[in-house]
C-alpha cells in the first residue's frame, strides 16, 4: 500500500494491523460491494488466526470515518462501497449483484421534507441483470 495513504489512514486515528491493511487493500478498487462474510472468506487463508469480529469491526471503523459506504439494499446482509460519492445501485434480485450507476438524476425534495436536512440519498433499481434475464 503506499506510504501516502498509510499516512492519511494514521491521520484518521485507524489503527494499521496487518488485518486492517489486507482488508483495506481488499476494498480498495473493488467494485463488487462485498459483504463482512465475503471478506472474510477472501482473506482467512492469509490471515487464519483473523476472526470475523475483526472485519466487521473494521467495516464498522472505515463506515464511521467515512471512508466506506454501508448499503442497506439487499435485505440478506449489510455490502460495503468503497466508493462514497454520490451514486446509485442496480440490484439483481436473482443473484444478487450490485452495480454502481454513474448517471446524475434530477430529484426534487418532497413537500413533506422541507423543514428537514437531506444529507445523502440515492435511488436503488431492482430487477435482473442480463446474465440472469
């Protein structure tokens, strides 16, 4: 990992084990919006003495310094985005991939929500990816 961001890490008060380093390697780039149960499986050969406590506490560190994105959109378990700007979700209802979609739609605030502050939104999509179509 380069020293640039193990820098900004250590700014951010996360403490580098050598699990946290895999973990955030493991995210980094990826695209596939794993779950806690998908990086654990990715990394116990590497790390076998790594419980799954230890990635889903992580997760939850990464999530609170804003460095990962928890998606509540599949109702079986929490994915985690690495990338946190703004964006939305497609999700396959058969096998349950996720896609980003990059596309800027114009939204206007419902009547019922003027009084309150908006911080973050997106619009997720259900359906079938062409794989499973």
């Amino acid at each position: 990992m380069q020293e640039e961001k193990l820098l900004f890490y250590k700014k951010l008060g996360i403490k580098l084990t050598p699990q946290r380093l895999a973990i955030l390697e493991y995210l980094e780039n990826n695209r596939e919006h794993p779950s806690a149960e998908d990086i654990y499986n990715a990394l116990k050969d590497k790390f076998p003495s790594m419980s799954f406590s230890t990635v889903y506490n992580t997760l939850e560190v990464l999530t609170k310094k804003g460095l990962v994105k928890e998606l509540g959109i599949d109702s079986y378990k929490r994915r985690y985005d690495p990338e946190v700007h703004p964006h939305h979700h497609f999700l396959c209802k058969k096998c349950g991939k996720i896609l980003d979609i990059k596309s800027k739609y114009e939204i206007s605030i419902p009547l019922e929500l003027k009084d309150y502050q908006i911080v973050d939104f997106q619009i997720v999509f259900y359906g079938l990816c062409p794989k499973c179509k």
